[in-house]
C-alpha cells in the first residue's frame, strides 16, 4: 500500500508549510492575488493623479496615490529603509495591465497614516514593499480653471512614495467635490485631503 504522507508535496501557502493541499488555503490563496492598474503605468504627463501629502508614523512625510483601481496598498523600498520599518516575507501573484499574474517574492510592512491637518489617522496593517510607485504630476495653470482657485492641494509633489488600495477604502472614500466644465480637472477632497484629478490643458504652460 503507498504510504501517502511520503508523496504529499509541502503547502505553499504563507507561514504554513505542512505536508497537504494549497487548495485547503484557498481563501489565503485568493487573497495573495493583488491587482494593481498604477504599476508600470505612464502614458500621458499631461494628466493629474490624485496625489496627497500624508505623515507616515507620525514623524515622515511623503505623497501617497489614490489608487482605486487596486486592490493592495504598496510602500518603496526606500521609505521602508530610511524609517528602518519592522518587514514580513511576503509573497503575491501581481497583475498589471503589463503584466499578467507576476509571481512576486517581496515584503510587506504594517504604517500608521495621518492626515497633515491632523484630522484623521488611518491604520494600514498590510502594505507591500516594492521599488518604485511611478506618478507624474503635471503643472496646474490654476488661473486657468476658477473652480480650483480655494482648492488646498499639492502643487508640484514629489517623489511618491505611498500607493493607497481598495484595502484601505476608507481613505478613497470622496467627502467633496469640484467640477468645473467638460474635460476640465476635478478636485476632490478624501480624509487625506484635497486631490486633483483629470486632463489638464497645457501643462507646464
């Protein structure tokens, strides 16, 4: 009779790595399948990302995206580095609209996120490390568009540094709105603060 314990293959699901099915993780399984649209995406400079200054920590700076079209939040390696964060061995399946299901061997890291007013403050137990979070962020001719001029938002960001998923929605959630015309730029405020989203027109001009 075949011993049947010899011939199991070890679980790959995370911090398991007994002699049985990955499939008994099925929802772990499911949950490690992350899909990001921002990742590897930078067509047009000319278009505003909904980009806000937030405090890691309490104690560091940095721009974080708005991303609603993932479904995980990501940190850089950099800031991870530079704040000497406590990490997790992380594993995920990441699919991109360059990449279909990229199995990626990475960390993650657990951050505090305040708002720079003070206001609210937003726990993120899971956020992924990986090199880089590509976002341009164009000049904002804010003479040229009315409904922007009281609008608080960051002018000319840098570096981001911080991608805020659908796992943290609360953060995506909008508060407020300000329209102006067709095809113009949209502002939005979130418990984060004031974004600006949209085509701009002439940008750098």
């Amino acid at each position: 009779m075949r011993d049947k314990g010899k011939n199991e293959r070890v679980c790959e699901a995370r911090n398991c790595g007994r002699k049985h099915s990955t499939l008994l993780h099925l929802d772990d399984f499911i949950s490690n399948n992350i899909v990001c649209s921002s990742s590897g995406v930078n067509v047009s400079k000319n278009v505003c990302m909904p980009v806000v200054p937030v405090i890691i920590n309490q104690s560091e700076r940095v721009y974080a995206l708005l991303d609603t079209a993932s479904n995980t939040s990501f940190c850089t390696k950099s800031l991870v580095e530079r704040m000497n964060l406590q990490r997790t061995a992380e594993a995920y399946n990441l699919s991109t609209v360059s990449n279909h299901d990229q199995r990626v061997e990475s960390q993650s890291v657990k951050l505090t996120v305040d708002a720079v007013n003070g206001q609210d403050c937003l726990d993120m137990p899971r956020v992924c490390v990986v090199d880089n979070i590509p976002c341009d962020f164009p000049h904002v001719p804010i003479e040229k568009y009315p409904h922007l001029a009281d609008v608080s938002f960051s002018r000319a960001p840098a570096r981001v540094e911080l991608l805020i998923g659908q796992d943290n929605s609360e953060a995506l959630v909008p508060l407020e709105v300000r329209r102006g015309k067709a095809g113009e730029p949209f502002a939005m405020r979130t418990m984060m603060g004031w974004t600006v989203n949209g085509q701009v027109s002439n940008a750098g001009g």
